[in-house]
C-alpha cells in the first residue's frame, strides 16, 4: 500500500477529517490533502512521527509495507539544491486555494513570476 493510501485509510478509521488529523499534529488541512493526494514528494521526519502519534501506532506500522523511505526523506531535508520553478510550475499539479490549476492559468502565473523575478534583479542592480 503506498503511503498516501495508508494516511487516508487510517486517519479514515480513526474517523478524523483532514482537518482534525491537521490539528493534532500542527498541520492544515490542505498539507493532509497533498499527502494523501501524494502531491508531496517526501514527508519530513517530524511530520512522520506525529503523524504516528495523532494516529496511535508506531512509526514501523505507519511505514511497514508502503513505498516510503525515511532515507529519503531524510535527505531530502538535508539536500539544498536548487530548484527551477519554472521547471515545477510546468510539471507538477497544484492547487490554489483547493482549486486545481488549469494549463492556462499555469501559463499567467509563470509569466507573473518571470516578470517579478527579472523586475527584482533590475532593483538589486541600481542599489549596487
């Protein structure tokens, strides 16, 4: 069973909403969604183990049997490379707001971000 699938089936069982199971463990419900969606690529470390108390089972349970591998997570916390936004813009699904975003709506916003982001290098450059 893959991770996401385990989170919603137990914190169903549990009969918590992703709100709720949010609460317990400092998270919104949107962060429990993207989980359970597997829009996130790693779960950190911490959120592991809260997750397993707010569930009340142990950290192996969660984890036995899923495609989860706390290295990975680990390094993924440790890894500081940087990122193409654009590049994720383009690949990755998201939502704004709950609200999927659709192809065009991917395109303004990159476009928006492009514009700020060469607008802020012009800025640093007078002040040098």
């Amino acid at each position: 069973m893959l991770l996401k699938d385990k989170i919603k089936q137990l914190r169903k069982d549990r009969g918590l909403t992703q709100a709720s199971l949010g609460k317990l463990i400092n998270k919104s419900s949107q962060v429990i969604s993207n989980w359970e969606r597997g829009y996130t690529s790693s779960i950190n470390q911490d959120d592991i183990k809260r997750l397993a108390n707010a569930l009340n089972i142990n950290i192996s349970e969660l984890l036995d049997d899923t495609d989860f591998n706390i290295n990975n997570a680990i390094n993924a916390q440790v890894e500081n490379k940087p990122k193409d936004l654009i590049k994720l813009l383009e690949k990755e699904e998201y939502t704004l707001n709950g609200v999927l975003v659709n192809q065009e709506d991917k395109e303004k916003l990159k476009r928006i971000i492009e514009a700020a982001f060469w607008d802020a290098k012009e800025k640093n450059k007078r002040k040098k």
